[in-house]
C-alpha cells in the first residue's frame, strides 16, 4: 500500500484492495469503512473503483470521488467520473478533531500533488452534525440539494 509523504512525515495511507488496513485502534479494533457511519451500504469495490480513493490516518477515514461536474447524490458519482473536481463523498473519525486533520491534510496534498483539481466540494448529508463540521472546517455552502448539501472549500 503506498504512503503518502506530506510536511516530512508519513502522515496518510492511500489504500487499494486490500483485506488489513493498517491501522489498528488503541482499543485493538482495525478501522475499517465498515464502520461509515455516513455511507454505511457503499462497499469497498465502489469505493476504489475507477475515479475513487480512500485514505486514512491514524484516527480518520476519507473517500474521495474525482468527478467532471458537482454530484447532487450518490449516484451521480457513476455518471461524472472526470478529472475537475475532488468531491469529499464520506469523512468519519475515531478521535476527536482527527475529521479536520484529514480533512486539512487532504486539501493540502491534493492542491500539491493533483494541481489539474479545480474544486474540492463534498457530497454531504443534510444533517446538523455536518454543517457545524464543514462550515467550523473553512467551507461554505455551494449548493443545497434534496438529500444532501455540497460545501466547498477553497
């Protein structure tokens, strides 16, 4: 499994099939996406399926589609593979505050090392949990959708 160097240190994993993560909680638990309390029914295929990645830290989880055009739900990330935009389709934590560091650490390494990005948006669910998350994180409001919001971050 490669690892992703950022700021010096070996901060992220970027994962492929695979059936170990590597990453083990102090509690002894693997992390592991069947823990996605966002996108629990998203298998792993989907989710490293062309146009797609997952990558972690120690404390965090984050699945990024790479889409021609803004999703407004799930299954539009089928329809807009393309190279534009990372849209942030899931983000969990196992710790606190280790969302925003993913979420920090994916900004900076994407706008670094994939410069052809236009936008980073999410595909979020229309929940008060994810808007106190994604506004405190930098984001704003892109566009309200029927079943989900798209924050941006620049």
């Amino acid at each position: 499994m490669p690892e992703i160097r950022h700021n010096g240190r070996w901060d992220f994993h970027r994962h492929e099939y695979q059936t170990q993560w590597p990453w083990i909680l102090e509690t002894g638990k693997q992390m592991s996406i069947a823990d996605d309390p966002v996108r629990p029914e998203l298998s792993l295929e989907f989710r490293l399926s062309h146009g797609r990645e997952i990558y972690s830290t120690r404390g965090a989880i984050v699945c990024i589609a790479y889409c021609n055009d803004i999703p407004k739900k799930v299954d539009d990330l089928n329809k807009m593979a393309g190279l534009d935009n990372a849209i942030f389709y899931t983000v969990w934590s196992y710790r606190k505050g280790a969302g925003r560091d993913i979420l920090t650490l994916m900004l900076d390494y994407l706008k670094a090392e994939k410069p052809w990005l236009k936008r980073f948006v999410t595909l979020s669910p229309k929940t008060e949990m994810a808007q106190k998350f994604h506004i405190n994180n930098g984001a704003f409001v892109f566009r309200k959708n029927k079943h989900s919001v798209n924050y941006e971050y620049k």
